[in-house]
C-alpha cells in the first residue's frame, strides 16, 4: 500500500503549480539569487533553470525537481509578494516639492523630464519597478523596457522615456544597479528634427545633452550622463562610458560623417583637425591611435579616479559589418539595445570584437592587485596570481612568427618548415567521395558552436616564460611546443577509449596538420597535439621542448563569461540547451529572424571569441613596419602566440577526435573539413539521418546536437550531385565543400593546393 502512496505522490508532485516565467525570475531576482545557486540546489543544470525562466519559450520542469522548485518559488512568494498594479498617474508635482522617494509622484519621471510628444504613449510600469534590486547575476538578462528610478533632484541632465514599443524592444538590459552607473554602460549620441542632441541609453531611457562643444560632451558624460560599468573583477577597474555619435552628432560637433581614403587607411583624424585641437586646448588627450572610430579621450587618473570617455563612430566604420551586420545603420535606440546587450553580457566594447574580446581576458585576470598592508598601513601594488602580468614576454623562437625580432639573424629569404616553426591552425582539408558516397543523395554539413571557446575551457596555458628542454619526457599537463616526429602514427589502427579499431586511414584528415596531411618527419606541436598522438595509442619521443613551468586554466573565467553571454541570448531567441534533438533543429530553424537584434549579438559574441584567440598573435599592422624590427602588439603581455597555438591544437584534436569515434561507430568518415564544419553523405538532409542518436541519446563521445559550446547544430545540405558539379566545374577533385555547404553559393575557389 504504501508503494501506491508513494506513486500516488509522485503524480501529484509531478503536477505541482509553479506560476508564469516571468514570475519565477521576479522572486529569484528578489532575493538576490543566481541561475547557478539555483541549479545547485535543484541539482540541474544552469541552462535549465535559465529556460524556466525564459519569457520567449519557457520550458516546464518536470519530475521530482518540479515539486523541489515548485517548493522554492512558494517560500521565495511568501517573502516577496507581487507588488500591486500601479495606478492610474497622478499630475506630477511642481518641481522643487519632491515626493519621499526623492523624485516626483505619479509615472516616477526623473526631474526636468519633458512630456513625450503627442500621440506618443508613456513607457508603462513594470510589476518589479517597486521592489528591491538585488545584485545582478554575471550574465544580465534580457528583461523589457522599464521607467528608471527618478534621477536626483537639481541634476541638469533631464531625461525621458519615449514609447516603450520604440525606444526599448524587449531584451533590453537595465541600466546598473551601481548609483554611479545607473543610466547603463553606454548611450547613442543623436540630434532630433527640432535640433535637440539626445543620449538613447539602455532600457528606453533618453537623456537630453546640454553640451555645446566636444570637449562639453566629454566633460557632461563623465560628471552627468551616469555612464559606465561595474569591473568584472575584484582588482580591475570600472568600465568607462561608451558614447556612440550618429552621423547628425558628428555633424553637430564639427566632425565629418564619414572618413577621406587617406584617413580610413590612417584609422584617424589629423591631428589638426579642429575637433582634435579643441580637445587638447581643454586639457583632453588621446590614446596613441589617436581620434578614430574607436576614440579613447582622457586625462591623466589621479589616484583612482578614471577621466576617460570612449567614443564608438559606426559612419566610420567601427562595428565591421561582418561581425555586426547592419547594426551601424539602426536607429538610435536599437542600436542602444544591441550595444546595450552586448555590454552587459560581455563587456562595454572597447574596440572591434577581437579588441574586446582579448580585453575581456586582462579584465577578468588584471595583471596587478593590491597587496596586504605593510607595517605602515600602506599597500602597494602586486602582481595578480593566475595573471599574465604587466610586462610582455618573448615566445619561444618556434612560435614567433615570421618577421619577429627573435629571427632577425636568420637569412632574408629563408622559409621556415615543420621542424622550425609551429604550425597549429584550423582544418581545411577535403577528399575525393568514394563511389558508396555517390550512390548517397545528400551532403549534410555540421557546425561545432563556438569551437575555439570551447577549446579554451580547462586548458592549462603558460603565464610566465619558457624554458628550453633537450630530449624531454612529454608530460601532457605542461604547456609548450614540442619538437618530436609523429609521422609513424597510422590512423588506420587507433586506440578509442580502451579498444584499439581497425578504420580506413586514407578517409580521415591527420589531426597534427592543417591541411590534414600525414606528417613526414619531426615538427613543433603544441602540448595538446602530441598528447592526442600518445592517447591514439602511439609512443611519443620529443628531441626539444619550449615549456611553460608557470602555468594554469587563465582562459576559464573567460570562456564561461561568452558562454553565458551566448547561451542567454539564443535562449531569448527561442534556442535552449537540454532540448531533445529534433526540438533544436526545429528552434534553430529561423532563429535570426524572431529578433534581428538579438541576431546581431549572437554573431558579435561568436566574433569575440575568434577574434580574440586572433589578437593573442597579432601581425604587424603598418606603420612602416620591416621584418626584424618589434611592432606595437609585442609590448603587451597578451601578446602569446604559445596561447593560441595551444587553442587552436585543442580545437583540432576535440574534432578529430569526435571524427574518429563517429567513423568507428558507424563506418561513415567526413568528405570535408573546414575549421569547425565537418560534411558528411547522408541518404536524408538532416544531421539526424547520420547522427547514431538511440532513443534521444547521442554517441558518447561522439557528435551530440545541441546550443551549448562545443556541440553541433546544422549547417546546410546540398546534393551530392551539387557538389560533383562543382568540383567538376572547377576542375578541383579536393575543393573543399564544406566552404560552400551553407547556401549552395561557391564565390570562390579553392583547388585544394
């Protein structure tokens, strides 16, 4: 009896009443919980509680967890009960009588607000706008358009909020909680029909800008706007203020709406411009790139009070249309929510995408902090564990690129080979399809999300200097470069897992080439890379190494923070982890459409990661530049190409390795190869009809369908006889179709050579 008690209660359970998700958020915010707090109690996953949240699709928690969360909210409801509906608007008092609050009764309209014009409705209440703000969680989220507390009486800056439809789209963040930043990270810079210069910030609100002059601006937004974020971590420092002027602010500030040839190849201005003389005769200075699209304008910090104001100009071309899409041609305040969502998820931009992607890595890991008080009282400054420091080091003599300081003795015209230098790139690789493949229909091509993020996850990379080895034992917990002749590896007999298997060597791409080539003697790889070899099942001999005896997982903080920027953003899109795999296909379907803006910040955070890895090996940019001499970049300490040799040598072995065990499950190898996108034959159009799943489960090891960094979704399908034609057309039997797999559309061509 007692057995059917307990079903009994499980049924029940099972059913418990949990309310809307834009309920279950307001309590958990209300008391100052995070997704991850959460998921711990529950034992779920972050990604789950974060559907059940989510106000686009939520998903409904089921079994045993439901009655557990169902649990959670009614205590969390006792505690914090819905707030009542507000009421109708009273007149707002005359201005100098404020109300308790600090601000005026009624709509809570900042002081010296202007009524919206006619025919414009007022922003509407929401139902948390009387209840406490917590801490926000790392990741913001997306919640939609709400009046801003009342600003403090007396504030010249009078601000407003337009329609709400309008001025803040649904996933707009907030401004920050911090009274110092509340009007948000940043504002876009814009002059209405009436001649008034208007700041668009984020969640709707609009500040009316009463500087004259651009040195008036520079000085309003920092002593007015209440512009700028919070550090992101406990000895960094505090975001500056990103102001993003319009084509008609430019105008207004005496700067041009787009840049001469001559001054777009220059990244600048002149310095005789009369914008930039009149920031210098007010005191103001410029970073060395001087006034471009990515203007930094400050004045020396005086103990640790920042002056600095970061310009963003899209008419000269700061957001790259390939990683930003269309987002410079927005009106003011989309391009406020986009910007907006972006910087409180990753980071106020400090650049292009691969500017602030490697600025997120010194942010999260600040080379220095402060250190314990000395018998005086007084702490200095120290250098930051698990940091790169703040001195630049030079790389091994393998892993400088051409043209370094370090190889200026070599001769002018020498090539470097396999056995001098390291070559740890992405796949591109292609071969001929057999004549099974050709009986087949289709060619189904798969894309791992945001491959290089989670190549970075865990990997332990070097902090300080190398250290040079004559005839090492690898060890495959160091980081280095390592000189050691894989070519005996034979790809045909492999060990998976614990199982040595017999494959088809000449369908698979070498995992220690770029170009998937069989090694022909000893070259440098990266520790991850020779690691992959001595895990395949073969013994592995090094005659030198480059280690890193400092070292440890830097990129980890770095890679969450753009994971969960990635993983809210599509979850608004409709997108959500733990879905079966048939539901993600579905929601993948047209995801970019549901919110073109939301769309614009999935590409910039995707851009961020690749962008950044790049910008650990930066190449000379200019300059007057000549091979031999040091260029800008070396003087950094995030200057470490060993870093993104090492990334990249993850990245290829986690996909080889993935290529591996699905050939020896299933017989079926890849017809291509090009950085992340594998191309299969399959008999269907969907990676479902090559994928082994078995009742929803995929392959351990394998291929696994999903949102999350480093499982796959689809790319596109073609025909196989699409990609006969082509290669026939073009005379090239390896052309590598996976480039082309998307859309069908072959733009250019690449014969494999």
């Amino acid at each position: 009896m007692s057995e059917l008690f307990d079903a009994v209660d499980a049924l029940v359970a099972s059913r418990s009443p949990v309310p809307p998700a834009e309920e279950r958020k307001r309590l958990r915010t209300a008391h100052g919980l995070t997704l991850d707090e959460v998921a711990a109690a529950l034992r779920v996953r972050r990604a789950t509680v974060s559907g059940w949240e989510s106000t686009k699709k939520p998903t409904e928690p089921r079994g045993p967890e439901r009655e557990a969360y169902a649990r959670l909210l009614r205590q969390l409801a006792e505690l914090y009960p819905a707030p009542k509906e507000p009421t109708a608007p009273t007149p707002a008092t005359p201005t100098g009588d404020p109300s308790p609050a600090g601000g005026l009764p009624g709509e809570g309209t900042p002081a010296g607000a202007r009524t919206p014009p006619p025919g414009q409705a007022p922003a509407a209440l929401t139902a948390t706008e009387n209840t406490p703000t917590p801490t926000p969680a790392p990741v913001a989220a997306a919640p939609p358009a709400a009046i801003r507390p009342p600003s403090t009486a007396g504030r010249s800056t009078a601000s407003r909020r337009p329609d709400a439809r309008k001025a803040a789209p649904a996933g707009t963040p907030a401004g920050g909680t911090d009274p110092q930043f509340e009007n948000g990270p940043l504002a876009v810079v814009d002059v209405d029909t009436a001649g008034t210069v208007q700041a668009y910030g984020v969640g709707g609100l609009v500040l009316d800008v009463p500087a004259k002059s651009l040195p008036a601006l520079v000085d309003w937004t920092l002593r007015e706007a209440r512009l700028g974020g919070p550090k992101l971590s406990g000895p960094g420092k505090d975001a500056d203020p990103l102001l993003v002027l319009t084509e008609a602010a430019l105008e207004r500030y005496g700067l041009p709406a787009t840049l001469t040839e001559e001054e777009r190849l220059a990244g600048r201005i002149p310095e005789g411009h009369k914008a930039v003389k009149q920031l210098l005769r007010a005191e103001w200075k410029l970073t060395k790139r001087g006034f471009g699209p990515w203007a930094r304008i400050y004045r020396p910090a005086t103990g640790s009070e920042r002056s600095c104001v970061q310009l963003c100009i899209p008419s000269w071309n700061a957001l790259d249309t390939r990683h930003w899409a269309d987002a410079g041609q927005l009106p003011p305040a989309e391009l406020a929510r986009v910007l907006g969502v972006y910087a409180s998820r990753v980071m106020t931009p400090r650049g292009s995408t691969a500017v602030t992607g490697l600025e997120l890595m010194t942010a999260l890991h600040p080379p220095t902090r402060a250190s314990a008080p000395d018998t005086d009282g007084k702490r200095h400054s120290e250098h930051n564990p698990g940091s790169l420091g703040k001195d630049p080091v030079d790389p091994a003599p393998c892993e400088a690129p051409d043209g370094h300081p370090l190889l200026a003795d070599l001769p002018r015209f020498h090539v470097r080979g396999p056995a001098e230098k390291i070559f740890e790139e992405a796949y591109d690789w292609a071969r001929p399809l057999t004549d099974a493949e050709c009986t087949l229909r289709h060619l189904v091509g798969i894309d791992v999300n945001m491959a290089f993020a989670a190549g970075a996850n865990g990997l332990s990379v070097g902090l300080g200097e190398p250290t040079h080895l004559t005839n090492p034992v690898f060890d495959p917990k160091l980081p280095g470069s390592w000189l050691v002749d894989l070519s005996h590896v034979d790809l045909s007999r492999v060990k998976v897992g614990k199982e040595r298997v017999e494959l088809d060597g000449s369908l698979l791409p070498s995992p220690f080439t770029p170009k998937g080539d069989r090694p022909t003697g000893p070259a440098w790889y990266a520790t991850p890379t020779v690691a992959y070899a001595a895990e395949l099942g073969y013994e592995v001999r090094p005659r030198e190494a480059w280690v890193r005896r400092e070292n440890g997982r830097y990129l980890d903080g770095w890679y969450q923070r753009l994971r969960d920027a990635y993983l809210a953003t599509m979850a608004d899109l409709g997108v959500h982890a733990d879905t079966d795999p048939a539901d993600f296909l579905a929601a993948m379907n047209g995801y970019k459409e549901r919110d073109l803006e939301l769309a614009i910040v999935t590409t910039a955070i995707k851009a961020t990661v690749k962008g950044g890895i790049g910008k650990l090996r930066e190449r000379p940019r200019g300059e007057g530049w000549r091979p031999g001499e040091p260029w800008r970049a070396l003087s950094r300490p995030t200057w470490r190409p060993d870093i993104r040799a090492a990334v990249i040598s993850r990245t290829r072995t986690n996909l080889h390795r993935k290529i591996v065990k699905h050939a020896a499950f299933t017989g079926q190898y890849p017809v291509a190869v090009l950085s992340d996108c594998v191309v299969y034959a399959a008999g269907g159009e969907s990676p479902l009809d090559f994928l082994p799943y078995r009742e929803g489960k995929p392959l351990p090891g394998g291929f696994k369908l999903g949102v999350n960094p480093g499982l796959v979704k689809h790319e596109g399908t073609q025909s196989v006889l699409w990609g006969e034609e082509v290669r026939e057309r073009f005379d090239a039997p390896a052309l590598n179709l996976a480039r082309y797999i998307k859309d069908g559309t072959v733009t250019d061509v690449d014969n494999g050579e």
